[in-house]
C-alpha cells in the first residue's frame, strides 16, 4: 500500500543493536536452512546440567509430536535465579511497583535467591512434589514470582489463573489439572480497590473439590476465613523450612506450566509448555526483540496470570540476568500519567504494553503524558492485538516523543515466546504491522483450501514448521491439541489469526478467523459466554459475536432470546451483565445485549453468525444471501433492534 508510512531504523539503534538488517537476514536464512544448527548453537544460551546431544525432533504430521532439546536436563530457576547470583548477586532482578504510588521495592538475585528456596521449601511442607500441579491465584506481588519459580525449582508445574477471573472459572481450572494446593493472597489491590481473592479461592475449592492446601500471602492483611488443616498463611508456613531448596534435575521435555486460553469451542485448553526449549525461546526472543543490555530497566505491564506475564515479565528477562519492573496497579490510577510517571520514577529503558491500554490513555490527551518526562525511555513495544496506526503514531510521537522504536509483537499463548516482530536495528516500522518472522519462524498465508500464497497476498496465517517455545500439547487431551492446531491444514501449525502479506514480505495480523473474539487484549471465546447466558433461568438462547470497539478493540455483542413469558427490560439486561461478570469474570461483560425473538438458522439449525457478526458490526448493508434461513423474517427485527447504530 502506497500511503504507508515507513519508518526507518534511526542511526544510533543501528549502531548499537545486537542485529542489524543485513544480519538478521543472515540469521534468519541460517534458522529456516537448517534448524539443528542453529538451534543446537543458541540453545547453549541457558545452563544445561546434562547438554544435549538431539536439537530438534518434531512432526505435525501425521500425527503431532515436538520434542526439543529432549535428552538434556536443566532448571528453569537455576537458570533464571542461581546462575546470576554469582555475577550480580547485587543487582535488581525485579522492580515492585505498589499499587499505592508510594510503595516500591527493588528485589536483587541474591534476594530472589533466597524468597524462592524458601518458597519451594513450603510448597515441599505442603506435600507438593515433582510433577504436581499447582494453581496459582495471585495480585501482582512479587510472591507470585517467588512461587511460579518454586514450583519450577522443585519439578511441579504451575497454572497460574488470572487474579480478574470468577470463582467459577477458577474451579474449572483447578479442576482440570487436577491441582490439590493452590497459592493467593487475602487480597489484591488495585486501583485502589480490595479484589477478594481469598474469598474465590474458598467459593472455587468448594466446588472443584479435591484442595487439600491453600497457601496465603498476606497482601492487605484482612481478616479473611482460614479454614483449619487446609489453610495455612505463607508467613507462618515460611518461618518453619529450611533456608536452602536443590534444584531438581529436570528434563528440557518435563511440564514447566500449564496456562488456560480460551479456543472457538468447549472450556478453556490447558495450554502446555515445557522447561528446556521454552526457556531457550523466551530467553532469546526477549534479548533480541528488545535488545535488552545489561544494566537495562524492562517494564511489561501485563498481569502474570496471561502469557506475557510468564515469558515477558518473569522467565525470559530473569534467564537473560535483566531487571525487570512488576506493576500491582493500573494505568490510570491516581491518574492517567501513573505509566509515565513511573517510567520516570524508575529510569525504565523499555516499555511493553498493549494497544487497549494506548487507546484509553489518547482518550485523556497530551498533557498527562508531556508532563512527564520519559526521557529514560528507549523503546516501545506492543502486544495482544492488532494495533491501529493511529494509536501506533500516538505511541511513537507523544510518549516516545519520536525517538523510540516500537516493536509489534504477535505470538500467542500456544506459541510461548514472540513469532513475528521487527528487531528495533534491523526492521523498518510500518504502523500497524507485526513486519517479519523471527528467527526460525517460518510464517506462511494459505487460503481456504490450505494452498499455500505467493508474494502479497491475504488469507490465513499457519508456521509451517515448529520453534522451541511452542506449546506441546492440551493437558489431558492430546488429540484435542492435534484437531484444534494441525487438522485444518495438513503439516502446519494454524493460529486462527487472518493475515495479510506486502510486497515487502511485511506481515499484517488482521485477527482472528474463528469464533474467539480479542477484548481489551484478552482472549474470550464466544461459545464460553453464551454458555454463561444460557446457565441463567429467564435465558433461552443465545450467540455472541464481537464488534469494532474504539477502545477494547472488540467488544462483546450478545443476542439474547429469552424464555417464554419472560420479558425483555433494562433491568434484566444490567442482570445478565452482572450474571456474566460472576460466571466469568468482569473482561467476558458482554458491552451491549440485544434481546432477540428469533436467531438467524439454517434449515438444520445451525445459527448464522456471519450475519450476526455484520449486523453486530452495522453493516447490515452487506449481510449476503439469506435465502438458506429457515425463517428470513428475523432478520429484519434484528436489523430494527441492532444495538450498535453509528
Ligand atoms: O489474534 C492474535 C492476537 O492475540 C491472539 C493471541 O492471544 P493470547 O493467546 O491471549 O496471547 C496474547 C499475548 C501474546 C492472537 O491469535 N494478537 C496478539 N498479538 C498481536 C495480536 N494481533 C495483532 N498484533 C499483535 N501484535
């Protein structure tokens, strides 16, 4: 497209980045010709106990089978914890930022040392043991950081579940993995606010059954119920183990976590990743993608419950010795200038954030941010969905007051680390573009028949072959695994993300093409949230589709028929917001509810969500061929009582 913006690569990242453009398509052409090589070279990136002596041995097809690195044996916190103390004990690996502006903490390694053996050593008092299973249920607090590294120190897998997400969803989760401990707080904070974190975990351990410990951080100190011979407060458990924890040896193929997502179908997949090849990928990707030097101050604002937070704010900053900001709040509390001013508090070099968050702060203009200073800042980053180019011109020319780079970064959880992105030497910036593969990422568009496309083209994107960070397998369910990502196209990988190619090979992630919709960053299946509406009794039937939303990206958009002899009202409509927010959490409140007489069907019954989708959209203009619906005539009443009029 001729009215794209480019920008180059300004002369001093040029100068003092890892990777220049000649030499990323150096390394690039080198990771696509042969894979072991290059892999069997920056694999040595992390401490090994046992090396490897095999690279890379995966198939997608026939059936589906990675394995990486897999006769070698490490240790993800020895690799991101003892491995520095020796060379920077001193040094600060996280950076605390309180949700109260007046509270901060820096931690070093050889304090981060010493809180995570502790840690281990109580998870150890509690019964956990090699490949058991523990959910995590945390605020933004650095115990939830010493804890997802205990649980990788001692051999257990942990599934940290999003402090935003119900008691109900937490059952389910905890139910899965079959988890028998589960670690949280008396209370989150944020935004000011108590967020009741203790209280869900009781709701949740009533109904998924089968916890026999609770483990809780004292954050508020609220008086919360402790139930006796289950619940133990961490402080009182930590005083009684010993100092020191071993780092068990442990295979680069055994679990390192599990992490819920949501698909187009059924409850959310445990999405599976690995100890050796995961850690290798997030490390790498982190250094390369951000060009993180020594001494660099790294901020993520995602919460730790979501990948990013695993790969992005813990595992590969911490492998790569960095130090890495953890934030409890939000952006706009005490105001909408609190990302800026602890950028400033901080000296932060690099900031990665999502689109949803950009938009709402350009919603409050200039002034909060130009009244900060920002003059730490190196580069930009971005992740979670598509970004506009006009939040992306916002981002590069008010806060990064046009000298800083932004990366775009798309990957997703299955994929475990970033998988296309530019390199802040090597990349020219096209607003709105995730621009190039990293390196041993193959990317390919193909249409609706698996054929793979040529030069510039649009259709959707599969990777063709597989990269150490990616996800091994469903928990529990490895043929799920296989139907969900390598069924559609025969010996590739499908993301379910919509792309377009340019004529310079540039990547545009257009969204998904299944029915999971991207709200405020956050992945929602749309079949989760009907099932919610559907559980309530004045509730029929429903279907749920996404729409344009200026500051979420998507929003929710529910039809709701209702049960006969019920009655549609504003009341019952802020009811089923509020029944949602309980079942799921607040990120599934559906933003706008139409009740409806009649859903659009085929004459089997299969509900027409193209044109919900369009009519959703308000652009009934072009809802197609209706002719297949059993009765046309809903249509028009809902194209009367659309709820989305410009
Ligand atoms: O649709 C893509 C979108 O987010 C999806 C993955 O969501 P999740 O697994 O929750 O991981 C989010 C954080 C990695 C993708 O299928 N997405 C993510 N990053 C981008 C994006 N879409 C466009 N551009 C991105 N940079």
């Amino acid at each position: 497209m001729s009215d794209v913006k480019v920008y180059d690569v300004p002369a001093e990242w040029a100068e003092r980045a890892y990777v220049g453009d000649a030499e990323y398509r150096r390394l690039y052409a080198a990771s696509i010709a042969d894979p072991d090589a290059f892999w069997g070279e920056h694999g040595k990136r992390i401490d090994w106990f046992k090396p490897y002596t095999k690279v890379k041995n995966t198939r997608y097809a026939p059936d589906v089978s990675i394995r990486w690195f897999e006769d070698g044996t490490t240790n993800v916190a020895h690799n991101c914890v003892d491995r520095h103390v020796g060379k920077r004990g001193d040094r600060t690996a996280i950076i605390w930022e309180g949700d109260n502006p007046a509270e901060s903490r820096h931690i070093s390694y050889r304090e981060l040392s010493a809180e995570v053996q502790r840690f281990a050593n109580v998870l150890k008092a509690q019964g956990v043991a090699r490949g058991d299973r523990v959910t995590i249920y945390m605020p933004m607090i650095p115990e939830a950081a010493y804890a997802m590294l205990a649980c990788a120190r001692i051999g257990a897998v942990h599934s940290v579940v999003f402090g935003g997400f119900s008691p109900d969803s937490l059952a389910g989760r905890i139910a899965d993995c079959a988890s028998s401990v589960v670690v949280t707080a008396d209370e989150g904070l944020r935004g000011g606010k108590p967020v009741p974190l203790k209280l869900n975990v009781d709701a949740a351990c009533a109904k998924a059954g089968g916890v026999t410990s609770v483990i809780v951080v004292r954050r508020t100190a609220a008086a919360v119920p402790m139930t006796a011979g289950r619940d133990v407060y961490y402080d009182e458990a930590a005083k009684s183990v010993a100092a020191e924890c071993p780092c068990e040896e442990m295979g680069a193929e055994d679990p390192l976590f599990i992490l819920y997502t949501s698909g187009s179908t059924g409850k959310p997949k445990g999405v599976l990743h690995t100890t050796g090849g995961y850690l290798v990928y997030a490390a790498m990707t982190h250094q390369y993608v951000f060009d993180y030097h020594d001494g660099d101050i790294y901020w993520c604002t995602a919460d730790v419950g979501w990948v990013t937070g695993h790969s992005y704010i813990l595992y590969g900053p911490l492998a790569n010795g960095a130090t890495t900001l953890m934030f409890e709040g939000v952006p706009t509390w005490p105001s909408v200038s609190r990302c800026w001013e602890v950028i400033d508090k901080h000296k932060v070099n690099i900031f990665y954030t999502a689109p949803t968050a950009i938009r709402a702060l350009m919603g409050s203009g200039e002034e909060p941010v130009k009244k900060t200073s920002r003059a730490s800042l190196r580069l930009l980053g971005s992740v979670g969905e598509p970004i506009n180019p006009e939040a992306w011109e916002w981002y590069h020319r008010v806060v990064g007051d046009e000298r800083c780079p932004i990366v775009d970064t798309w990957w997703q959880t299955e994929t475990g680390g970033i998988l296309i992105t530019p390199l802040p030497g090597a990349t020219k910036l096209k607003p709105g573009s995730a621009t190039r593969p990293f390196f041993g990422v193959k990317p390919e568009i193909v249409d609706a028949d698996g054929k793979v496309q040529d030069g510039p083209c649009a259709g959707n994107l599969v990777i063709a072959d597989s990269w150490p960070g990616q996800m091994r397998t469903v928990y529990g369910d490895h043929q799920r695994f296989f139907d969900t990502y390598f069924a559609a196209y025969k010996g590739k990988y499908f993301t379910g993300d919509g792309c377009r190619r340019d004529e310079d090979g540039y990547y545009w992630i257009t969204g998904r093409v299944d029915d999971v919709i991207n709200v405020s960053g956050h992945r929602m299946g749309t079949a989760e949230v009907e099932s919610a509406l559907v559980a309530h009794e004045k509730v029929s039937e429903a279907a749920v589709v996404g729409y344009p939303h200026d500051i979420k990206g998507q929003g929710i958009y529910a039809y709701v028929t209702l049960m006969r002899g019920e009655e549609p009202s504003e009341g019952l409509r802020k009811e089923l917001v509020a029944w949602v927010r309980k079942e799921i959490g607040p990120i599934a409140s559906p933003d706008l509810i139409q009740f409806a007489p009649g859903l659009p069907k085929t004459r089997s019954g299969k509900i027409m969500r193209r044109i919900l989708r369009k009519i959703a959209e308000d652009d009934f203009g072009a809802l197609g061929d209706t002719s297949t619906l059993a009765d046309p005539a809903v249509v028009d009443d809902l194209v009367a009582n659309r709820q989305n009029r410009a």
